[in-house]
C-alpha cells in the first residue's frame, strides 16, 4: 500500500516537473517570437530609408550631413548580428534619432514638405513605428513571463 503511494506521488511529482518544462519552453518560445516580431519590423523601417533619402535628396541640397548620417546610421543597423539584441537597440536607436533630424530639417523645405512622395513615405514611417511599438510590448511581456518563471520557486529549479 505504501509502495502506491510513495509510486504515485512520484508520478505525479513527474507529472508536475513536465507540465512546468512545458511552460518554460513556451515562455521562452514566446519570448523569441517578440524579439522576432520587432526585428522584422525594424528591418521594414530600415528598408524604407534609403526611400526616405533618395525623395529627400533631391529638395535638400545643402542638408548633405544629415543625409549621410541616416545613411550611415542605416548600414551600423545591418551589421548587428541577429542574437545582438543589446548592440540592435543602441544601432536603432542612434538610427531613429538620424531619422526625426531627417524629418525635423525637412519642416524647412515646402516644396518637399508638399510632395506626395514624402508624404507617402512619412506616412509608412509613422506606422512603422507604431507597430515597432506594440511588437516591442509585446516582447516585453513575453520576457517578462519567462523572467518571472526562471526566477521564481519551484520553475527555477527546471529552469536550470
């Protein structure tokens, strides 16, 4: 009789440490499908510069430094490697800010400031980054998940 018992709570002590591995991967699944969310979307903005650049070049002649900043700021993105996610945000970051001196210098030139074109593109900018937005809240949470799950008793034990 003690033999059963002791069997089934050895079972069902099985049991639990699968169902708790279960959640773990799918935690950290959902983690990496975030991060995966907000790379694809930052890499449609960084497919959308050169856009932005070639429309603005033409009506900012003088403007020469800012454009090539985006540029470069552009191509430092391209080359973080995909796992970089530290290295990602600070090349995106530097990126966004060329980009809002991009359109802030734009405010000065009417003429481009009117083009279909421009505002085409800055429309696509503009909804870019909302979704770069919610992808990135997105991530946050599933993080936050596997965080909570790794850290906290009894998961950190399977977490290891």
């Amino acid at each position: 009789m003690t033999t059963l018992i002791v069997l089934g709570l050895l079972v069902l002590l099985g049991v639990y440490v699968v169902s708790l591995y279960n959640r773990l991967v799918k935690a950290r699944q959902m983690a990496k499908e975030g991060w995966s969310g907000i790379d694809v979307q930052l890499k449609r903005r960084a497919d959308l510069v050169p856009n932005l650049v070639e429309t603005v070049k033409g009506y900012m002649t003088h403007e020469r430094e800012t454009l090539e900043a985006v540029t470069r700021m552009r191509a430092q993105v391209g080359a973080v490697p995909a796992g970089d996610v530290e290295g990602r945000a600070k090349a995106e970051g530097l990126l966004g800010q060329a980009i809002g001196r991009l359109l802030a210098v734009a405010e000065n030139y009417p003429d481009l400031k009117a083009s279909a074109n421009f505002n085409q593109l800055q429309g696509e900018l503009s909804g870019l980054e909302n979704e770069i937005q919610m992808a990135r809240r997105y991530y946050n949470g599933a993080a936050r998940e596997l965080n909570v799950l790794v850290e906290s008793f009894p998961s950190n034990l399977v977490a290891g």
